[in-house]
C-alpha cells in the first residue's frame, strides 16, 4: 500500500480551467484508467464533480467539508484528510491522490511517489495550477512516452 499523487500538468504547471481538465488526451486516460483500477482514488469535491460518473471498478473517496454527495456504490464522501488516512491501513491497495490542487495540496507531506503526465501544451486562461515546488524532495526514475506526445515520469522521494 502506498500513497501516490498522480496529475497531468501542462508547460506552466497548469491543471485545470473552469473546473474542468483543459484537455482531452486518450493516451492519458487509458494510462490513468490502468493505473488506478482497482485501487482508491482520493479526491476533492470540485474534482468529483467535473467527472460525469464515479471512476469505476475503483473506491472513489471525495473529500468535502460540508457538501452532500449523493450515496451510490463505490463512493464515500469524507470530510477531512486524516479520515481518509485513517482508512488506508485497512484497504491494502494504493491510494491515489488524484487532485485538484486543494486536495494535492493538503496531501503533500504524505505523497510518497508522484506520477507526472507533461501535457505539450500552455494553455490559456487556466485557473488552477500545481504548487510550484510540488516535486521538491523527490527525484525522476522512469519516465515513458504515451502516445499523442505525452511523457509520464514516476518520481520517488529522495529525501
Ligand atoms: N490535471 C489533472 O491531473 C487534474 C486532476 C484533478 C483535478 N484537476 C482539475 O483541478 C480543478 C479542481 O481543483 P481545485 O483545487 O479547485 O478543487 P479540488 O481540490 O478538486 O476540490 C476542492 C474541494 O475539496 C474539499 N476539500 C479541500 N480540502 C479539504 C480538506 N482538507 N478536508 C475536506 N474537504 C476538503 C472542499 O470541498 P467543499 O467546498 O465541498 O467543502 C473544496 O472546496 C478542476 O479544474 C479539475 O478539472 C486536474
């Protein structure tokens, strides 16, 4: 069991616009879908609502302090960070940390591997990007190519 950020980030570190991802890559998806399947996926409210189903064949987990998520298999709404930490012992599988920013944000000290998608794009008028040293402390070990011009590279904490 480990607990891993996974985000897509364009040129200038940006992950979303209008509460939306700014962009639609397959490649990705289906590398995101492969990765997280059948483990947990942690996650903000803004985050949870930008997705038109729960992630399946996954434990998705949103994190509010006060919004009413609809009851519905496969999700559990939380309403803070160590509630969903206090799970994880119990769920032997990976919990992935899968955004936006608040929730990156506030599971940073814990995020022990980083899986970064570079988008090859700078995208105009985006309104959420990453902290800018999100990867201090933590060194590449793999990077691959996914197709329509995507790199992923897997960072583990060097310090
Ligand atoms: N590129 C990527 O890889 C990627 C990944 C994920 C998301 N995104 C994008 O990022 C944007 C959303 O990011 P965001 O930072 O605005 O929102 P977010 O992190 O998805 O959600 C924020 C909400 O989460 C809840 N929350 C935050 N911290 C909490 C805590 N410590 N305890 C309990 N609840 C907490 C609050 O919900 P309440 O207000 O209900 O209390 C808060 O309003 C969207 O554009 C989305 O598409 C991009």
């Amino acid at each position: 069991m480990a607990i891993i950020g996974i985000v897509a980030v364009d040129r200038n570190g940006a992950i979303g616009k209008g509460g939306r991802l700014p962009w639609h890559y397959s490649a990705d998806l289906k590398f995101f879908k492969e990765t997280t399947t059948e483990n947990v996926c942690v996650m903000g409210r803004r985050t949870w609502e930008s997705l038109p189903k729960p992630l399946p064949n996954r434990l998705n987990v949103v994190l509010t302090r006060g919004a009413q998520i609809a009851e519905q298999p496969g999700v559990v709404a939380l309403g803070d960070k160590q509630s969903a930490l206090s799970l994880a012992p119990y769920l032997s599988r990976d919990v992935f940390v899968i955004g936006g920013r608040q929730i990156f944000e506030a599971f940073a000290p814990e995020i022990e591997c980083w899986i970064v998608t570079e988008v090859p794009l700078a995208v105009e008028g985006a309104d959420t990007f990453m902290p800018t040293d999100f990867l201090r402390g933590f060194a590449p070990r793999e990077s691959r190519l996914l197709g329509d011009g995507l790199t992923v590279t897997f960072y583990e904490r060097s310090r």
